[in-house]
C-alpha cells in the first residue's frame, strides 16, 4: 500500500475516497449546513445536556436567520469582524452560524481570558459588535463597543446591550427574511479568524474561509458515511466551542451531517459519564488529558451505562498508543482513535479509520481524503520516504487563507506551492499512517541528541502511579540542555525521583534519561488540552 499513498513525487495521498466540494461558488457554509433541511427539520440538532432543553434543525436554521437579521439592522456588514466569547451553550453555534450566513467574520475567544487578554485579540482583530453573555459584561465594558448578550432572559435589552432572547425566537421569518436581505456570500470569503493556542509563542490569527469549512468537514466525516451510512450518531460536545476542535470537527461537522449534538460547558468526568448514559451518546472527541484521565479512573467509568459509545476520539496533542490502549479496555464495544490537524489546516490533516482497525498503532491515522502532505528533511530540503522522520508539510482545501493582517508570517507558513509547514515532526508508517512526534520548537537537543518530550511523557504515562506527566528541556552548560519531568503521583504513591528516574532510564537510550523530577500537584493544561510547557518553565526557574 506505500506505493500507492507515497509517490515518485515526493508527495503522501490520501488512500480515502476523494472529496466531492460543491461547485457553485455561492454555496457557502449556511446554505451548505441547511442543505438537506426538509428531510431533518423535525429533528433535534442541538440538547443542552445539563437542562435537556432542544433545538430541532429548523428551530435552529429560524434562529439563525433571526440573529443575522438582527445583525444586519445593527449594521453589521459583509466583511466586518465579530467576537464571540461565550461557554458552551445552544445559543453559540446560532450566533457563529449567523455571523458567518451574512458574510462577517467571526473571531471566537476563551471565556476564561482576562480584560487584557481579551483586549489584545481586539486590538489584533478589530471587532465591530462582541457576542458575550451577561456575566462576562465585566470584562468586555471598557472596549465600549455594540454588545449582544447570548441570553434566555425575558428581561429587555438594556441601554448597554441588546438581549438576543429578544429577537431570535421570532417567527415572522419569511415575511422578513429574503435572499436580497443577505450579502452574497462566497465560498472563498473569509468566515473566521480563529487564533491558534499560542502554545509555542503569541497566538496568531488563523483566516479560515467558508470552503475550509465545508471541505473539512467532509474530511471529517468521511469515514462514518461510509461506515454508517445514513445513521444518526450523538455526539457530546464538551470541546470549547471557540477552538477549531469543537467549532469545526463536533458542531460544523457534525450538524452539517444531520447529528445530533449534545453540549456540555466543559469537562468534568462524572458529568460526562452520566450524560452518556442519558443520552445515549455515541460519539465524543476529546483531548489527551480526558482519554488519560479515563485509563486511569478505570472504576469510575465501571458505575456508568456506556455501552452506547461506538466512537471515542482524541487529538490536538500527542497520546501514547499504551494510554490509549489502557483506556480501550473500559470501552470494549467503543473504537478509541487519533486525529491530527492544526488551526491552520482547519482542524483536519489525519484521522485513524474507527471501523477498519481495532488496532491501535499509536498513529494518527492515514490522510483525510483531498489532503496531500510531505515529510521534508529540513536540511537537505528533500521530501523523505515512509519511516523516516521529517517536518511535516500539508497542502489542501483546508489549509487557511492565510494569518490575519500578517503577510510575513503567512509567507513563512505557507510556501509558492501551497505547501503549510506546519512546525511538526514526524513520519509515515509502511501502512500510509501519520506518526506526529512532537513539534520541532518543543525538541529538547542533548549534546546534540533529540529528545521528543512526548516520548518520555507517554512513558511516565504507563507507570501505573503516575497520574499525570509533563517533560521539558533546561538550559545545561555541559549538555546544552536536557529533560527533566514534572510528575503528578497517584493519591497512594510514595513514588521517589531515583525511582521515577530509574523506571525511564531502563527504556531509553542513555540521553533521553531524565536529569530531575519534580512532583506536582498537577499539570498546567490550556482549554484544547495542551500542556503548557512555558508555564512550567517559569515555575521551575521561579522556585530556584
Ligand atoms: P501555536 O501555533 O499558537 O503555538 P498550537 O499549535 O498549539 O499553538 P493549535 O492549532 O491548537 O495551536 O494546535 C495544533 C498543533 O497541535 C499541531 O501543530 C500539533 O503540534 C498538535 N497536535 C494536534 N493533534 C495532534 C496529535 N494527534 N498528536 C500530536 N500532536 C498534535
Ligand atoms: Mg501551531
């Protein structure tokens, strides 16, 4: 199968079927997710899982006309930008959806920012009206600018803001609404600036169209049509709903196809378990640290009814394969697989085939369908073959428009051939799959040696005391640098750090052993799922 996925040319294609983009330039997203409403109208699209409240599909498509109407009289037009920051709700996906049916684009961010954090994506992305909800008010008063509060309150809007309760309920749609009313909207027009997680330095403003949107989210669900055909799956949202993860891949993908969506404001494992059990979910994605935190729970999975569960999925950083084998064994009716996409590229890049393997590989699967990639050998600047390691490069009908008013680092993202280069290492197995083995920013250089922090983390991860785990790399005169590891030992553990050191050194060559071992109480994680390396750095040289 390697010759047919890794050409003569240097280039890895995608095994899957090809994708079929609509070709009318005027499809856009909302046309595009509402395009089989008569046949799903009467379904339910979105259930909040705490209150059970639902929004069927045609609710939602009524909402959202109300919402880009009301966004229209506040003359909010074609081109111009609008922030959201708001948790999880029924009420997000109306007011991302209506932002980007009339041809503005939406910026999304996190809820937990600070007045100055937020402050800063202002200044970046200049918004023209802030979509919040009321408690936020506090943090986003000072910008002074048009606000719209995601509410169910039948209070009237006040003189600071207008209540979207006041306007998006309102059933006179069509005498309202008519083509003409809306901008017309491309397909190549921008939708979205969403900011990348500012893991490895400032994050930056990621311009993604209304194809990106429509073509990932047919990458992303390429696998269930042909595995499922026309079921209709459940699928629990808990991801953040501003990250590409849950925006694109949960509530884009997912509606688009007719699923329903069940939405949770944020993870807690209990809470999660019994909403599956409710609901009868039968899809989730996740990030590492909830598919770690089930492997090592494994009791408190056994007190719920998950036999719904077909499908678990988890991306947006490296998981080891014993992780995820560990926690396969609570899940033994659910596929457990990877994914591998950035902001960039919409989300999607790879994706492990759920129904075709019960296998775990440790991979992120083969190419979404319409993606090519290349590993380069940054060096010799020569595309490399299967299992050799390299930087890897995407090319598609998902890689963004380009950064936000930042031609320069757009240049140095995405080369004259289309190619994004996406800061990640890694390889292709004999079987077409992807192997991401950690960013090059994030490779810790003993005397010359690499060492890929995720590989002792997935280690430290298979002692059966350690709850959790991060390693990063310390300035070192002798060594240039070299890896040592924050650990979280289980409740129970006297663990000691000749002990922890010992366990790592008995399975990696001697460079890779760790040179210190910090306990913690726990790992500083950002909303995707991310460690944050840069934190941890800062409280080690803050405690010297
Ligand atoms: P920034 O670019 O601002 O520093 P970020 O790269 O963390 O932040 P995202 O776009 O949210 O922002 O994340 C994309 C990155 O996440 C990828 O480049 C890759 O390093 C990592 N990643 C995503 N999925 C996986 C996976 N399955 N395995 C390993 N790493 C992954
Ligand atoms: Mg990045």
């Amino acid at each position: 199968p390697s010759q047919l996925i890794y050409g003569n040319d240097g280039i890895y294609r995608s095994p899957r079927p090809p994708l079929s983009l609509p070709q009318d330039p005027k499809f856009s997203m909302i046309p595009y997710l509402f395009r089989n409403l008569s046949s799903i109208s009467h379904l339910p699209a979105l259930v909040d899982a705490e209150t059970g409240q639902t929004s069927t599909f045609s609710v939602l498509r009524t909402q959202v006309l109300n919402f880009s109407k009301a966004l229209l009289d506040l003359s909010v037009s074609k081109n111009d930008v609008v922030l959201i920051i708001s948790p999880n709700s029924l009420l997000f996906p109306v007011a991302f959806f209506a932002v980007v049916a009339i041809g503005a684009i939406a910026t999304t961010a996190n809820p937990l920012y600070t007045a100055a954090e937020i402050s800063k994506q202002v200044k970046d992305s200049d918004p023209k009206l802030i979509i919040t909800i009321p408690p936020l008010y506090d943090k986003i008063k000072h910008l002074n600018l048009p606000c719209i509060m995601l509410t169910n309150s039948t209070t009237p809007s006040n003189s600071n803001w207008y209540n979207s309760s006041d306007f998006i309920n309102k059933t006179s749609l069509n005498v309202l609404l008519s083509d003409s009313d809306f901008p017309p909207v491309h397909q190549d027009d921008p939708a979205a600036i969403l900011y990348s997680s500012g893991t490895t330095g400032a994050s930056k403003g990621v311009v993604l169209s209304h194809k990106n949107f429509i073509a990932t989210s047919m990458m992303v669900t390429s696998d269930q049509d042909q595995a499922y055909g026309e079921a209709k799956n459940v699928f629990l949202c808990f991801l953040p709903m501003f990250h590409i993860s849950g925006l694109v891949a949960v509530l884009f993908a997912q509606l688009q196809r007719g699923n329903k969506v069940v939405v949770m404001p944020r993870y807690e494992m209990e809470k999660m378990l019994r909403t599956i059990e409710k609901y009868k979910v039968s899809h989730f994605f996740a990030a590492p640290p909830v598919i770690v935190a089930l492997a090592k729970n494994q009791e408190v999975v056994k007190k719920y009814d998950v036999s719904s569960l077909r499908e678990i999925g988890s991306g947006a950083a490296p998981l080891g394969k014993d992780v995820l084998e560990e926690c396969a064994k609570v899940f033994p009716q659910t596929a457990l697989y990877q994914g591998y996409g950035l902001t960039e590229t919409c989300g999607a890049v790879s994706l492990e085939n759920a129904a075709a393997s019960s296998q775990h590989s440790g991979s992120t699967g083969m190419l979404d369908p319409g993606v090519e990639a290349r590993i380069m050998d940054l060096e010799r600047m020569q595309p490399l073959p299967p299992l050799q390691k390299g930087e890897i490069w995407v090319r598609g009908p998902n890689v963004m428009l380009g950064y936000f008013k930042n031609e320069k680092a757009t240049k140095e993202t995405i080369d004259d051939e289309g190619w994004l280069h996406t800061g990640d290492l890694g390889y292709f197995d004999n079987e077409g799959r992807i192997h991401v083995v950690d960013r090059l920013k994030e490779l810790i250089k003993y005397k010359g040696f690499q060492v890929a922090p995720a590989e002792l983390e997935e280690l430290l991860l298979t002692h059966p005391e350690i709850k959790d785990a991060a390693v990063i790399g310390l300035s070192d005169v002798d060594a240039g640098e070299v890896p040592i590891a924050f650990v979280v030992r289980s409740s129970y553990s006297s663990l000691t750090e000749v002990e922890t050191k010992d366990f790592i050194a008995k399975q990696v060559a001697p460079y890779k052993r760790l040179r210190k071992v910090i306990f913690s109480e726990e790992i500083p994680k950002s909303a995707a799922g991310k460690i944050l390396r840069r934190e941890l750095r800062h409280r080690f040289l803050s405690k010297l």
